[in-house]
C-alpha cells in the first residue's frame, strides 16, 4: 500500500507545475545518499568524540560535507551539519547564549518572517520576549531606519534577519551593524536565499574581506530549497562560539545525527560547486522576475511590484478571492501554490489575502522565461473564474 502511495506521490510531482518557493527536486545521487546504509548508522556525538564505535567511515563523511560547507559559502566560519531542521537550528542558536524571557528582533510572520524567528504559536515565542519589526506600510521594504530605533530602545539579545516571503534584497551587513551596536548578536537565516549568495546573486551574510562587511554572528540555511539537498539545515558561527553551538545542538536538543541526511547535504553542495549551479539560479531570477511581470500586465498585484530574488507574493483582494481558494483553483488544473499572508493583511492567517510563487522547481524541471507568459496565462484565467 504505502509503495503505491509513493509512486501516486511521484507521477503527481511530474504532473504538477509546482511554484511552491520552498520545494524543489533533489537529484538522483542526493537521493541515492539518503537511501543509503548510512541510514541504519548511530553516530552520537561528534567527528572523533563519539558515544558509539564504528565510526571510521562517518567521522570522514561529516567533516568533508563541513568543509564542502565551507568551501561553497567561502568561509572560514564554524559549521554544525547535523541539525534535523532549520527550525532546530535556530533553537540551537537562540539557546547557545540566551535564556528564556530574553528579548529577540524578528520581521513579523505576516510581513515575510518565519515561525522559528519567534511567533507566539511557535516554541521561540513560547521562551523569548519576543518584538516583531515591519516592512513599510506603502513599499512593502524593510525599513533599516525603523528596525535601528526600536533596536535601540529594546536592547535585544539577538536580531534575526531573513525572511519565508520578502522578494527584496536583505542588507545584512546593515542588521549586523544595528545588532552590534546595542550589544546584541545577528542571526541571519538564509534558508529561502542560501543559493543565491553561494553564487554572488545576493549579498552575504558572511565577513567580506575586501570590503571589511560587518558581519552575522550565525549563519542558518536549510538545505533543500534552492541547494537542492536533503530536508536538513547548516548552523554556521563565528569560529569563537563553536563550542556552545555544537553544545547546543547535541546533546542540547537532539541525540544522533541522521549520518543519510548529511552525507545527502554532502552531495548537494558538490554539486553547487559546478558552474552549472550558478546558471541555474540565475535563470531561477531571471524566471521569478519574468513571471511576475506576466502576472501584472495580466492585471494581478505583486507585492513590491517584482522581485530580486526566487519568489513573490500576489495579493489577491482585488479579485475578491481568498488564498486558500486561489490555492485551490490552482491545484485543480494542476499548479501548486501556497496561501500566504501579505504585509498588513487583515484576514487570518489560516485563510490569507495573499499567495506566494516561486520558480526554484520549475526552473529545476527546464523551464525558462519562453514558458512563462502560457503559464501566467492559466493562473490568471483560473484566479479570474
């Protein structure tokens, strides 16, 4: 039954023109990596310093996917590669240093954040005090003015940056420098981008040694939106909280690493080592932009009217419809979305006013800008029914 239901999966992702911005299709070899008898090894703890004998062979797996992982982000950075999730690895970042009821700085989960950042449905905001800064009301732009004068009045521990749905550019280097100057430190999670800046396509976190960049304490990324890898996640820090950072994450918060899932990491990052994969994310913009400016001149409203990046919100009240169900119209002639809320939406968070697009898949299954006006086509006849 349940390898029926696999292959139903399988014909139903080749079927689908899928424009959900935080999915896209790993390769054979990833999935070769995670289907592999790594899956069956115990490995608590960490390269050399392991709970479990037999290790040989893992110890050489984690440390080359953490040099792969430096190599790709051009860093010097300590990296942890055994977080579960992205969500995990913020944790582990929050609980490194900070204690419960510690204030932190997060866009707000409607203006493009992410629930780890410290939404009160989500553990963060369960632990921390957590203030959300906005996007302005009329650009829809982060407002580094703003995000500096509320920085220094509430003297966070941490700032996060990096968003689930902001189709702009994020000035890190600015959040690093508003951090610092009040005493606390800079998470910047680049889960939906981490592509992007591996190929010079946005701007990086990371220290920039020939422009002297102020840089994130701590680096976060996923590893299966736009790297095209396994669902994992990549904790990068600054070399001097090493320590507590791999603390953090074991035995702090999980037990054995999944040794399939990371060497499946180690895979994907080989391969985001290839010309090839800057090619790709290029044309991933070049199809963002492009299908964003179908849908206008087609009459639909794009948040921030376009994008830098992989992925851009449509708000949908002028057509009288909710997200839910334009996400609906949408998978009934065979196009994936996903509801999504939009800066000041007024509606709930389960039934938004808004959906989110991106063209990571697509661009993976071949398609380019020639494609892209048939397909805006379809969305707008089925969004105007």
């Amino acid at each position: 039954m349940l390898s029926a239901l696999i292959k139903q999966e399988e014909k139903r992702q080749q079927e689908t023109v899928n424009l959900i911005a935080s999915e896209n299709y790993p390769s054979e070899a990833v999935r070769m990596a995670v289907g592999s008898v790594l899956s069956s090894k115990y490995a608590e703890g960490y390269p050399g310093k392991r709970y479990y004998s037999g290790t040989k062979f893992v110890d050489e797996i984690e440390t080359t996917v953490q040099d792969l992982a430096r190599k790709v982000f051009t860093t010097d950075y300590h990296v942890n590669v055994q977080p579960y999730s992205g969500s995990i690895a913020n944790l582990a970042a929050y609980l490194s240093f900070m204690q419960p009821g510690d204030p932190i700085m997060s866009l707000d989960l409607a203006h493009g954040g992410h629930l780890s950042h410290g939404h009160k449905v989500n553990f963060v905001g369960k632990l921390f005090d957590r203030y959300a800064y906005f996007v302005e009301a009329d650009s829809h732009r982060l407002d580094y003015d703003t995000i500096e004068e509320e920085a220094t009045e509430l003297k966070p521990k941490i700032i996060v940056s990096g968003a689930s749905a902001y189709s702009r550019q994020i000035d890190f280097k600015r959040i690093s420098d508003i951090a610092h100057s009040v005493g606390a430190r800079h998470l910047a999670d680049i889960s939906h981008i981490s592509g992007l800046v591996t190929t010079g396509l946005h701007p990086t976190p990371f220290p920039s040694t020939s422009s002297g960049q102020a840089a994130a304490d701590y680096v976060m990324t996923t590893t299966h939106k736009l790297l095209r890898g396994p669902r994992g996640a990549l904790l990068f820090c600054k070399p001097e909280f090493a320590k507590e950072i791999d603390k953090s994450v074991f035995p702090g918060l999980q037990g054995g690493p999944q040794m399939n899932t990371i060497a499946g990491i180690g895979v994907c990052l080989e391969e985001a080592l290839m010309p090839e994969y800057k090619i790709y994310c290029q044309q991933v913009i070049k199809n963002a932009q492009a299908l964003a400016t179908e849908l206008q001149k087609l009459g639909l409203k794009v948040i921030t009217d376009g994008t830098d990046n992989h992925l851009f919100l449509v708000d949908l009240r002028p057509l009288n419809i909710t997200g839910q169900e334009a996400q609906d119209r949408l998978e009934n002639i065979g196009i994936t979305v996903n509801k999504n809320a939009i800066p000041y939406d007024e509606a709930p968070p389960q039934n938004p006013s808004g959906i989110r697009i991106g063209t990571p898949a697509i661009t993976t299954r071949g398609l380019t800008e020639k494609d892209l006006p048939a397909l805006a086509k379809k969305i707008v006849e089925a969004l105007k029914q």
